[in-house]
C-alpha cells in the first residue's frame, strides 16, 4: 500500500524496521492518504499515529 501512497505524491522514511514517517506535501489531499492509511488498518496492514497535520481537512480523521 505504501506505493499508493507514493503515487499520490507522499514520500517516507523508514525510521526503524517497524516505524515509518510519512511526509505529505501540500499539494496532496491529505483526506485521501487518510483513506488510505484507514484502509490499512482495517486490512491489519498498519496501525498509524498522527504527529501532527498542517493540512486543512474535509473530514474529522480523529480516532473512533
């Protein structure tokens, strides 16, 4: 899934073997990479913690 995520402008670093960064530019509609990371999640790919968002959003991603 991570390819979707590059495909659609995202970059990462991986930190450690289990801890990846994703970097979101502006230009990305950061509601899509939430989709996308939400997906993950419910197919048990990843589990994901927010650091921050500087990105105006359409939809409240916060956790259920």
């Amino acid at each position: 899934m991570f390819e979707r995520l590059t495909s659609i402008g995202c970059g990462f670093e991986r930190v450690t073997p289990r801890i990846v960064a994703l970097d979101i530019p502006a230009e990305v509609d950061a509601d899509v990479v939430y989709a996308i990371l939400e997906e993950g999640i419910e197919l048990g790919i990843w589990w994901f913690d927010e650091m921050h968002c500087g990105h105006p959003l359409k939809a409240d991603h916060s956790p259920a």
